[in-house]
C-alpha cells in the first residue's frame, strides 16, 4: 500500500522568501515520487518527479525537492517565491516500475503575499 | 501544445440521473486514468485504462461507475445513478507510455449532485 501526507493544508509566505512544502510517504517497495500543481481553474501539472536517480529533483519555475529515504520525505522547496506561484500544490506516489495509478496527498494552498 | 480536453467543464443534475463525463487524451497517448477531489478532499484514483479494457480500479469505481473509449478519440465515465457524495471534479489524465511517464491531466469536469 501506498500513501502520501502533507503537512499544512496551506501555506502562507511573503514574496521573495523561501518557500517550503512538506510531504511525506508511506511505500511497502521503492517509490515513485511526484508533485503537481493545480492553478485555479486548471488541471494538474508536473513540477518534478524522483524516479531513482538523483535524490535532488529539479523541475520547473525553479522548484526542487528531494527525496530522504532515511525521513521517507520528499519536501519541495523553492528558494524565493513569486506571486505567481500561487497556486494547489500535490504530492503523489507511484511503485517503483510506474504501473500503479499515482496516490495523492490532500494538497497544500500556497499563498504568496506581496 | 497537445492537451488534455474535458466536457462538460461543470453538470448539475438530480439524485438517481445517469451522467456521462467526456474527455479527449492526447492523440498518440496509450493510458487513460479517472481522478476525482471532492470538494476539499484529496485527489482520489478511480480507475485506468489501457489497451481496451481496465487495467487498475479503486474502491470507489463500483458497478455505478463505467468506462469506454467509443470511438478511438474519446474516452468516457459513466454514472449510471448518481448519489449526492459523487458531487466533485472529475479529472481526465492520459500518459504516453508505461513506467514513469508524465502524467497528463484535462482542466476537470465539476459535477454537482442535487
């Protein structure tokens, strides 16, 4: 079974400070890790995603997170945060070959304020 | 940019109605996946689809729930009698190939149950 936690269901910080996202797993075989992010009336879009490589995941609009086995966290960080990144973000978790359905987190609203 | 389409884009209907939800994938796109988030909730996995048939269902996908790929280019859920907790944004994805390939997610389609 498999299953993802973030902690804070939103999130609040000032433009230009570091931005923080917490996600933790849960995984009985190697994980696939992703994060997602929802725009107000969009669907869903990758940011990044952890398939086994590298345990620091770049991934776009200047995102990254990285994946601790030992704290089974996959956090995504953001050095300095943008109005526009505003937004839902979602944690998801895969098996290890990619053939299971992704399992998602609740989700955490980032608010950006000016 | 390829995307993934949804329509409707928000259904109202009554208890007991059968509604059918539709998405186009992207065209050269071979796995097909219904999520849905009730309101608040996190994204839920419903059911995959590859190669004509099922190939992975959750829980909450039961004999209420069914799914087809008439036509080659569509790809639809059915409701056959909606209850009020099926009210949530339905979300359409599609994927290019197995393993850890990017997920492609429509725009949602809301349903409200009355």
């Amino acid at each position: 079974a498999q299953s993802v936690t973030q902690l804070g269901s939103h999130v609040s910080v000032s433009e230009g400070a570091l931005v923080l996202l917490r996600c933790n797993y849960s995984s009985s075989v190697p994980p696939y890790l992703f994060w997602y992010v929802q725009y107000p009336n969009q669907g869903l879009q990758l940011l990044l995603k952890y398939t086994s490589a590298a345990t620091l995941v770049k991934g776009i609009n200047g995102f990254e997170a990285e994946f601790k086995k030992s704290e089974t966290s996959f956090h995504l960080t953001k050095p300095s945060a943008h109005m526009s990144d505003a937004a839902e973000y979602f944690c998801a978790v895969s098996d290890n070959a990619g053939r299971r359905a992704l399992t998602f987190g609740s989700g955490t609203r980032l608010q950006v304020q000016p | 940019e390829p995307e993934v389409t949804q329509t409707p884009s928000h259904q109202v209907t009554q208890m007991g109605q059968e509604v059918i939800l539709r998405c186009v994938p992207i065209s050269n796109h071979l796995y097909f996946y219904w999520y849905r988030q009730i309101l608040g909730q996190k994204v839920e996995f419903l059911v995959s689809f590859y190669n004509n048939e099922i190939s992975e269902k959750s829980e909450i996908f039961d004999d209420q729930f069914s799914v087809e790929r008439p036509d080659g280019s569509n790809f639809t859920l059915k409701i056959r009698s909606t209850k009020l907790e099926d009210s949530a944004m339905y979300f359409c994805a599609s994927k290019a190939g197995g393993g850890t390939g990017e997920l492609f997610f429509g725009e949602g389609s809301r349903l409200t149950v009355l």
